[in-house]
C-alpha cells in the first residue's frame, strides 16, 4: 500500500510542477494530471479512511500551491464543481472496490476522465460569459475552449488528462498488486516449514 500512497503524492507533485511552468511555455504539459485517475484508484483500493481524504487532500494542497502563485482563490464554483466530479469518480471506484482489477479499473478510468472533462468544461460554458449560452458555446467550450485562457486548447486538455488516467490506473495497479505479492512472499518466508 505504500507505494501507491507516494504514488499519489508523486502525482500531486507533478500535478504543482507542471502546474507551474505551464506559463514557461511547456503548453504540451497542459493538464497532464491524473486527477480522475486518482479519486477513481484510491476508492477502488485504499483502505476505509484513505478512499477519498488522500485524493482531496493531496488535490487541495495542489490547488493551493498553484492558486497562490497565480494570485487565484482557493475555493471558487469551479473549484467546487472540480471536486463534485472528483467524489462522483470516486463513487464508481467504490462500486469497483471488490472487483478492481485493470481490466474493470482502465474502462471506468476512461468513463471517469471524460466524464470530469465534461462536468468541468460544461460548467466553464453556463458560468463564464466568454461563452454563448448556446450549443456553439458548449462545442467551443468542450473543443478549443476560451483563447484568453490558454494557448491550449479544450480537447488537448482532454487528450492530456485522459492519457495521465490511463497511465496513473496502470501504474497505480501495478504497484499495488507488487506490493501484494511482496506481502505474500514475506507473510510465506515467516511461516515455519513442517520438518
């Protein structure tokens, strides 16, 4: 379990990191963050106290850090709505939790990912007035997104957040069924053979 615990904070990290030399011009670092990915794995395995106050703790302390060096509010609608999706992709790591394997944990990451895309992106569209309140907003919202805001576009926020999912689901289970194995092999080893 400890490695997909510093597999958590190593992603938080990288979430802050990228976070902040976003604006160096490293566009194609744009979102390449496993968010979803980690409320979905952390649900699906970490023990009862650990599902959800690992994943929002380590996004909090991420939002704070990047907040504060961009001069940005800690909590705003949109972050609230971040975090809203995040429990709702957690809920389907929890249903996961005595099936999760990387069969069952790559298809709900891919659910997971996008749904978050949609949610927040969606909620870009009916909240900011750069939008029409129409459906050309909503596809420029969820397609190529405000150009005030970035020189990335929506969909390659999507493609980067999607990628991190998969990559973070196949790591994160990866490592924990090592970390099983290790245990096993420790728990055998001290087991005394019969003479």
């Amino acid at each position: 379990m400890i490695p997909a615990f510093l597999l958590v904070f190593s992603a938080a990290a990288y979430r802050i990191t990228t976070g902040l030399l976003i604006h160096s011009g490293a566009t194609w670092l744009s979102n390449f963050t496993p968010l979803a990915a980690i409320a979905l794995c952390s649900a699906a395995y970490f023990p009862g106290k650990y599902k959800f106050s690992i994943p929002l703790v380590t996004l909090f302390i991420s939002d704070a850090v990047i907040n504060f060096r961009y001069g940005a509010p800690l909590l705003d609608s949109q972050i609230v709505v971040r975090y809203i999706a995040l429990a709702v992709v957690g809920c389907a790591g929890l249903l996961l939790e005595n099936r999760a394997s990387l069969k069952m944990l790559l298809p709900a990451c891919i659910v997971g990912s996008t749904f978050f895309y949609a949610v927040t992106n969606m909620f870009s569209w009916l909240s900011d007035p750069g939008y029409t309140k129409n459906l050309a907003g909503l596809i420029q919202a969820l397609t190529t997104g405000l150009p005030s805001y970035s020189a990335t576009p929506s969909w390659m926020f999507f493609r980067n957040s999607l990628i991190s999912d998969l990559l973070f689901t196949l790591v994160f289970v990866l490592s924990i069924n090592l970390g099983r194995s290790a245990e096993g092999s420790r728990a055998r080893a001290a087991v005394p053979r019969a003479a």
